[in-house]
C-alpha cells in the first residue's frame, strides 16, 4: 500500500502537527510519501527527509502554491492520486479546507477528524460534539483521511535516514480566488495545539480587563492561552483563543480551566487533555463531571491565591 501524506508548513519550517499525523500513517503499515506544496521551501524539505519512515518527498516548488491555497493545491493533490491507496493530512483548518476538495475531484468519501486507526479500512471519530464515538468503514480504491493531531502521539525525526526528493513540475493556477492579505497574532506563548499547559478563561471572567488576569498567569506558568466561545464572542479574547469543536482541539498535559462551565462545544476540544483542573463558582457546572481536580471558588479570589503562592515559590 502506498500512502500519501500532506504536510502543513509556512514555507519556512513544517508545523508540529505533521510529527503526530505522521504515526497516525505509520499504522497504515504502507509506502509513505510526503507531498511538500509551497513556493521557496527548502528548509521545509530537508526537514521532510528527516522524517522517520518516509520513502521519498514530492515537491511541488512554484509561485502559484507560495501560500498553498486549497483550490489548485487540491488539483494538485487529485492529479497524483490514482499513484496511493491513502491520502492524509492533519484535520488542522488547512486540512479540512483542502482533503474534502480532494475528494471531491476524485468523487470519494472523506473520513474526517480520525483518532483511531483500527484496521486498514476502519476507523473511528467522535460526533455529537465528541459525546458518542462512531467506527467508520470504508471500501473506497483511496482513503481519504483527516488526522486529529491529539489522537496520535509525536512521531521523532529520524536523523539518519534521509530520503530522496522528488521534484513535481505540473503547476495548477489558482483562476477563481485570489490571496490578498494575511494578517497573524504575534504570540510569545506557546502554540495552543503544541503546549503542554494550558490555562482557558470563559465568560466568569465578566470583561476583557480581567481576561488579562489568566494571560499573567500563562505567563508565570509559561502556558499557553485558551478560552471558550462565550469568551471569544463577548470580546474577552480574540478567536485564535478559542477551544472547543469551533476552535482549536486540543490535549495537554495539564488544562486549567477558570471561570468556564463546561458548554459540549468546548469538553468536544479539550476533554482528551491529560490531567483537566477546573475552577468554577457553580458547584454544578458541567465541566466537574469531567475534571479530575476540581475547586468551587470565585476566580478571582483563586487568582490572587495562585499568584502569591508562586511569588513565594520564586522567593524561596
């Protein structure tokens, strides 16, 4: 079986999602390809070689893919398919924007948000915002799989083995859109879906004065920043924040949650973290059912609390 594996970079250097995607098609037990779209990556590349269990790197290196825009990057994709049995990539918003367009093209079904492989031809995925969990078969010629990054732990580069490159010279213009602007959040902290802790504020917060409370507190414990969907809607927080099945999914070691109730759209992005701490006023907040620690307090007396006991760690 051969397999082809779509990495997620800027250009620059691949993103952390490809290492835990990459052991989800490790246990396809195939021929793995990585398929590298962009435009002046070779740093990209040369750390695509590295990684373990890879036969070969397709590069599709031109203008037209510089910001890997889904329309011709599915083209692309569609044009080497009939070559593999499997198409994967991370169900990151780059995934999910480009795969379903794939299958499309090729008339296929898509498996979407996978977390665990069962079989060659069988999977399964959580719906009703991750409270049932469905096993999926499929009999389709190529699978077309979105990985969840969270499922799957990180693959390690593999620095003896390099594999070769394979240079693509068929370019699919882009006619129907057009990128005009990309405008990013500069984040000191960790990426959200790559940190090992985690502290998400939600509408107890009351404003987004007191939002910044949480961010110190990130920062005293070098974690990363999330926040609910009733926090990003109210403007306590921008959307790049947000956790849950309309945000980022994700599974840290450690995820404080403050001030949040524990709505299904945001357990769905975060109840696979592995130790969950939650602080909440209401003693029947949803999110108790879930946590493995959990404090019935107001947030705000609780912050001050934390922030003196680490102030005397730190004098100690």
């Amino acid at each position: 079986m051969k397999i082809l594996f779509l990495s997620e970079h800027d250009n620059k250097k691949l993103q952390i999602s490809n290492y835990h995607v990459l052991t989800a098609a490790q246990q396809l037990a195939g021929e793995i390809d990585v398929l590298v779209i962009g435009d002046h990556c070779e740093t990209v590349v040369q750390a695509a070689q590295k990684l373990p269990s890879i036969h070969k790197v397709l590069v599709a290196d031109a203008p037209e893919y510089a910001h890997q825009l889904a329309e011709n990057s599915a083209e692309l994709i569609a044009s080497l398919a009939k070559e593999y049995q499997y198409i994967v990539a991370s169900a990151s918003a780059f995934g999910k924007n480009c795969l379903p367009r794939v299958a499309a093209l090729l008339d296929l079904a898509l498996v979407s948000d996978v977390v665990t492989i069962i079989s060659p031809d069988t999977f399964e995925r959580y719906i009703y915002a991750g409270n049932a969990l469905t096993t999926v078969v499929i009999n389709e010629s190529i699978k077309i799989l979105t990985i969840r990054q969270t499922a799957f732990s990180e693959a390690e580069p593999d620095k003896n083995e390099v594999a070769p490159v394979e240079m693509i010279n068929t370019v699919f213009e882009n006619k129907r859109t057009k990128f005009i602007n990309q405008e990013l959040t500069k984040n000191t902290r960790p990426e959200l879906t790559a940190a090992k802790i985690i502290v998400s504020g939600g509408r107890g917060f009351k404003s987004a004065e007191n939002f910044k409370l949480l961010e110190k507190l990130a920062d005293q414990l070098g974690a990363a920043v999330g926040a609910s969907r009733a926090a990003v809607d109210a403007g306590f927080a921008p959307n790049d924040y947000q956790v849950g099945q309309t945000g980022k999914v994700v599974a840290p070691d450690l995820y404080i949650a403050i001030g949040i109730s524990g709505a299904i759209q945001h357990l769905a992005g975060m109840k696979d973290s592995k130790v969950i701490v939650a602080i909440n006023s209401d003693p029947d907040a949803p999110i108790f059912a879930i946590a493995d620690y959990g404090l019935v307090a107001d947030l705000f007396d609780v912050l001050i609390e934390i922030e003196k006991f680490i102030k005397d760690k730190e004098c100690n």
